[in-house]
C-alpha cells in the first residue's frame, strides 16, 4: 500500500492548531490565561513534529496554491486565538 505524501509543515500546523486551542482550558486551570495557549503550543510542536516524523517521512513541496492556503490558516488562527484571548481577559476584568 502506498504511503500517502503530505507538503512539508502539514502535520506540525495541525499540532499548533490543536495545542493552541487545547491550552486555552489549561491556563484558565492554572489560573494565569498566559500560560495556556504557551504550554499548548509547544506541546502542539512536539507532537506535530513527531506525527510530521512518523506520518510523512518523504514530504512534497508545497505548491503556491497550498503555501498560500497554509499562510491563510496560520493567520486565521492567529486572529481567533486573539480574540478568544480578548474574550477571557475582558470577561475576567468585569466579573472578577
């Protein structure tokens, strides 16, 4: 069976993705939102650059198209982790 062949980084923004949005719930566990999506993104990397070892040992180049689509993502990312941040902080100054 033929292995799949994903452009190169495919895995590792998936794992950002993922880590940032999960360590939302861990910074408000540790009482300090900061930490969260910090902790999430670096345990996103890790874990992106390990699936990115395992999954897609050959990666492709990534065409114009599909640099220009991850670029859209990572900014879109960027901008609801943003306002989620926003969101907390601005919830936690008024009702705290």
């Amino acid at each position: 069976m033929k292995q799949k062949r994903y452009p190169e980084g495919h895995f590792i923004e998936w794992g950002v993705a993922l880590g940032l949005v999960l360590g939302m719930p861990v910074g408000l566990a540790l009482g300090n939102i900061a930490w969260g999506p910090a902790i999430g993104v670096a345990i996103g990397i890790a874990v992106g650059l390990s699936l990115e070892k395992q999954k897609n040992p050959n990666p492709r180049q990534p065409t114009k198209e599909e640099e220009n689509v991850m670029k859209g993502n990572m900014t879109a990312i960027l901008y609801s982790g943003m306002v989620i941040f926003l969101i907390i902080l601005i919830s936690t100054l008024i009702f705290h």
